[in-house]
C-alpha cells in the first residue's frame, strides 16, 4: 500500500473504533433494542478483543460497522443540538435585526406604515440610501456567518419536532409584507417555517439598483421584526421558526433543483408548445427563433400554460409585452420566445426546491401567492404523470380546495391577531380546529402509487368531509363569541380559498425516484449528487411519502 492508502487506512480505522465505541456506550445506556433473531446479534456475538484491550477489527463485519455508523449518526445530531437551543438560535437572530433595525421599526409601527411603506420612505434622497447601504456588505456577511455556524442545529432541532404540522412557506422570497403568513394558516399548522429574506436576497441584489436594494433592505428588515413576537415567544412548540435555505450555503444544492427545474420546464414548455423537446438545448434554440412577440404569440397551443402573474389581465401579447418590459424580467432576458420558454424554469426550480425542503423538514409546502402555487400544482402535475406513464396508472393528481365545495370562495380562520394565537396556544384551545384538515392531509401524505387507488375514494371522502366540517366548525365558533388576547374570533375569518395539491408518487419530486439508480436527467455520476440529497433519497425510499400543499389565498377579510 502506498503511504497515502496506509494514511487513510489508519484514519478509517481510528472513526471506527470511535463509532464502536460509540455503540457499546449506547448499548450500556440501554439506548439501543436488537428484535430477536435479527442476524446482527450473530455479529455483535462475535466481535472480539484482541491482546492489546482493543477491539479486533478483523472480527467486526459490515452488518457491525453499519449499526455502529447509524448509532453514531444519531448520537452526533444530539449532541450538536445540545450545543444550541432552537430558541436561543431565534432569540440570537431576531436580537441582531432588531439590533440593526429596531429604531426603523418603532418609527415604521408610531406612523402605521407597513414595510413597504416603511421603504420607499427610507429610501427618498441619496443621502439615507448611502446610509443604509454603507455596511450592508457586513451585515449580510454576519448573517451567512450566523447561519454557517448554527443553520444545521437550527434544521435538525424542526427536523425532530415530531407529532405536529408544520407548514415550510414558499413560493416567494418572504410572505407578503401587509399580510402576516401566521395569521393567515397559525390555526391550521402548529409551527410556520420562514426562509431568511436577506440570505435569499444575497443572490439577487448584485443586479439591483442603489435605491432598489436600500429599499428591499429596509423591507425585509421591517417584515420579519412583524414575527419576532411569534417567533420567540416561550412556547414549547413554536409558532414560527426562521431558518437557512441549504441550497444559498450548499452551493451543489442550488445547482441540482435548478437541473430539476429545467426537467419540468421542459416538460411545460412541451405542453405550451404542443412539441416534444428532446432536451433544454433544443427547447432553447426553438424559443430563440420565436424573436417578435407575434411570432412567440402563435407558437403557443396551450394559452392556460402562460402564466406571468394571476393579477395580470389582456391577451398572451399583452401580457408578454408587459413581461419584456418589467424589471423582474427585462434584465435577463430581452427575446419573446425564450421569456415564454424559460419563464416557468424559476419558478419550476422553486417549486422542487420547496417540495424536498418540506420533506427534510417533515412538513408540507404552504403558499399565499396563487401565481407560486399554480406552478406548485403544475410541478405535481407533471410528477404524476411521469409515475402513470411508469406503472402505466391515472388519477394521481389531486387538487382539491374549499372552494371546490360551494362553487366560490368560503370563510375560514386567516385574520389572526400575532397576539391571539400567541394567547390560544398557551391556553391549549382549539386543537379540534388546527387537526380539522390533519387526517385528510394525512391520508394524502401516507399514499403512494401501490396503495392510493385502494383508498382513493376514503380519501377523498375524508377531504370532503373535513372541508365541510371546517365550515360547520366555523359557524359554532363564530356563534360562540370566544375571545382571546381581547379579539373576538369572528374578527378572524377571511373569505378566500384554502386549496390542497397532492402527486401521488411516494418521492417529494419524480428526480429522486432515479438517484438509487445512479441516473438522473442528464445522467450524472452519484458522487455529483449532493450528499444531503442521497441521504434524503434514501430516507424517502424507507417512507415513500407524498407530497402535499396548501394554498391561503385571502380575497377579503371580516369587517367585523
């Protein structure tokens, strides 16, 4: 063997005997049960010690070394969440922006203003745009240092938060600013999950302007202080948690949901033409010829496909001339055809970003942009399609709403005071109402393809049943006149619609479904996938769990 090979020969050897040492220390401990008759009794049984009071490596076989690296697995993440808790990381966090922005928020709160509001008023002559902007270099270095440092014990301590619904919002950089995300769904999750705004904006702020980034500075500031109440209120299961996006700190993370999200483009891009792309490359180089809107305009077979925002109205060239013209899109692409083609590639990228996020973190995707949640539903769409065509199957897409039942919108709880709900959990109330959807999203989560169409109808009936008694429950609670921090619970209700999606696949995206076969789109080698992605693959093939959203989309609220 060479020196090299000896090196880390000798390495190896010295993680295994910690690993092992590990193991004999939980056995003791009484942490760990063998089912009788399990083989690796045999093996343990036969583990040795040699002369020298070590362990005889030569007598530990792979069934050993694979407990004793699953054990010290697990010890390894307690022990690292031991370092901090999940609401020292949220106290420490919330401290720093409140350190840095209190002063605006206090003005921003005196003057009734809301975070926008609060920014364009910031961001009026040069000399507070300087001011601002002067160490926002730092700022947003402390903040990924701050994450590097304790997103992963942050992420493990919401991964092991068992036995409660936890909503991963999506869909967009942050909830909207005059809406509260915890207000709107806090009866219907336990515990939201919010991306950092400025990690997030790391990526895009390179191609804004001065003013623009002064402002979108002060409003990310603004909105999230709106949840430090929430989020670091003493409560033995949080409201709302801030965390990291792994993709921004694990660079390969990005690149593979972007490799996903050009596969479902792809796909939509497919639909929308009425063509069979053999690769991006030529969906591309077909949209580069599509160089006058009319042009772009006539290619389109399938109108429902186009889809910039659902606030905007006019014909496909209206549209598309409004979107040339935008600074969302104007920077980056400036041909008719590649704007169409390409315009679902984000927000297909977003969408698998959002779906394996949700199944790392044990939750389900909640979203209050109905434009993120389209291509959500069009993202799951397409996922169950790829399995039918692979089991040779049908019917496992499912969209289901409370507006489906009554042919409009329909009230529900998403008005909720911050100190309301802050109220309702500590008094232990209305758990009835935040499990109302539970078993219905429940039985959506714990299909798969082998096992959905026995249970369909149940399913659907189940989803029914629980949609209708949320309406029912609603009107007792109103009629009740319950009040809590001061707020009468009919102050809550909202009228808009509160929709599931759900693919049927047993995989939180149809890309993980090859990675066990060391392929995926343009098959790369599996050392190419990121680790934390193999890892989750794996789990997944142990659970085959589906994926399931929800939408709260507020129309009006309660004038009550």
């Amino acid at each position: 063997m060479s020196e090299e090979q000896l090196k880390e020969e000798a390495e190896y050897e010295k993680r295994l005997r910690r690993r092992l040492d590990i193991l004999q220390k939980q056995f003791k401990a009484g942490k760990i049960q063998i089912a009788e008759g399990l083989d690796v009794e045999k093996s343990l049984l036969a583990v040795r010690k040699g002369p020298d009071g070590e362990v005889d490596l030569s007598t530990v076989d792979g069934a050993v070394r694979s407990m004793a690296l699953a054990v010290t697995a697990m010890h390894d993440r307690q022990e690292l969440k031991k370092e901090a808790s999940l609401s020292e990381i949220q106290n420490m966090y919330f401290k720093f922006i409140e350190d840095n922005f209190g002063r605006f928020y206090d003005m921003m709160l005196k003057q009734n203003l809301t975070p926008h509001d609060a920014g364009r008023a910031l961001t009026q002559n040069q000399k507070s745009i300087d001011m601002l902007l002067a160490n926002i270099d730092e700022f947003l270095g402390i903040i990924t240092q701050f994450w590097e440092g304790l997103g992963e014990i942050a992420q493990i301590h919401v991964e092991d938060m068992r036995g409660n619904i936890k909503g991963i919002f999506g869909g967009d950089l942050f909830p909207s600013h005059d809406e509260n995300i915890a207000s709107k769904c806090g009866i219907y999750a336990d515990t939201i999950v919010l991306p950092d705004p400025f990690l997030r904006s790391k990526l895009i702020f390179s191609n804004y302007s001065d003013e623009d980034k002064a402002y979108y500075l002060i409003k990310h500031a603004m909105n999230i202080l709106q949840y430090k109440e929430l989020a670091c209120a003493d409560l033995e299961v949080p409201i709302v948690v801030v965390l990291p996006d792994q993709s921004i700190l694990e660079e390969e993370e990005g690149k593979f949901f972007h490799s996903l999200g050009k596969e479902d483009s792809l796909i939509h891009s497919g639909k929308l033409f009425n063509r069979k792309f053999e690769s991006f490359e030529e969906m591309v180089e077909f949209a580069q010829e599509l160089d006058t809107i009319e042009r772009a305009v006539a290619e389109v077979s399938d109108k429902s496909r186009v889809l910039f925002d659902t606030t905007w109205t006019g014909d496909i060239g209206t549209q598309l001339a409004r979107a040339l013209e935008s600074s969302h899109y104007k920077p980056f692409v400036d041909s008719p055809g590649l704007l169409l083609a390409l315009n679902s590639l984000g927000r297909m990228s977003v969408s698998n970003e959002m779906l394996i996020k949700s199944r790392r973190l044990n939750g389900s995707p909640i979203i209050d942009a109905p434009t993120s949640w389209q291509y959500l539903v069009w993202k799951m769409e397409y996922d169950a399609e790829r399995v039918e065509n692979e089991l040779e199957s049908e019917n496992l897409h499912v969209v289901k709403g409370l507006n489906d039942l009554g042919g409009g919108d329909m009230q529900w709880l998403g008005n909720i005071p911050p100190e309301s709900l802050i109220a309702i959990r500590r008094e232990g109330a209305m758990e009835d109402i935040r499990s109302i959807l539970g078993q219905g999203i429940n039985d959506l989560i714990e299909s798969n393809p082998s096992n959905f169409h026995r249970s369909r109808d149940k399913i659907f009936d189940n989803l029914t049943s629980a949609f209708e008694k949320h309406q029912k429950n609603i009107d007792e609670l109103t009629a009740k006149k319950w009040k809590f921090a001061g707020k009468d619970i009919g102050s809550w209700l909202v009228v808009g619609s509160l929709e599931v999606t759900a693919a049927i696949t047993g995989l939180p995206v149809w890309g993980m479904a090859t990675i066990a076969a060391d392929q995926l789109l343009d098959v790369p080698k599996l050392k190419e996938i990121p680790q934390s992605i193999r890892d989750l693959s794996d789990e997944n093939n142990k659970l085959k769990k589906s994926p399931v959203g929800m939408l709260f989309d507020i129309h009006k609220k309660s004038n009550r």
